[in-house]
C-alpha cells in the first residue's frame, strides 16, 4: 500500500528557503534619483519605470508573504491530519 503524507522537515526546510529568498527581495530599497536639471525625456521615462518596478516588487513580496501564511497553515494542518489518520490505523490494526 502506498503513503500519503507530508515530510515536514523537508517541508519546512522549503518554506524556510522562501522566506529567505523573500526576506532578500523586500530588502531591496528603491535609489533615489533627481533628474531636476535635465531635459532628457529617455532618462526620466527609464527612472519612472524603475519606480513602477519597486513599487510591483513591494506589492510582490506581500503576495507572497500573504502566500506563505497560507501554506504554512496547510502544512501544519496536513502534519497533523497525517498524524490523526496515522493513530486512527494504528487503533483499527489487529
């Protein structure tokens, strides 16, 4: 017979990487630029994007850190939905 269940370590080793990874992103801190005295309408567009894309990156790491609740919610509820069927076998054993 198969197993369904969740390797919790492995699990946990996983979500933990992300949080990283996403703890690294939310680091990032937008440069403040002033193109006060230029006319270069190419350079100010290109700032304005690099705004635009800070600003997709910060509401990025909320998403995934709303995402990452989630998941370590599920896991928890599954590790223990594994251990709950685990003891209810153990019992219907002869």
């Amino acid at each position: 017979m198969g197993q369904v269940s969740i390797n919790e370590q492995v699990f946990e080793s996983i979500v933990n990487q992300v949080i990283m990874a996403k703890s690294n992103l939310s680091a990032i801190k937008p440069m403040k630029f002033s193109l006060g005295h230029t006319d270069l309408k190419s350079m100010k567009e290109q700032l304005e994007v690099i705004q635009e894309l800070y600003e997709t990156l910060q509401v990025y790491c909320e998403l995934l850190n709303r995402d990452l609740i989630k998941l370590q919610a599920t896991g928890r509820e599954m590790v223990q939905q594994d251990k709950k069927i685990s003891q209810s076998m153990k019992m219907n054993m002869p």
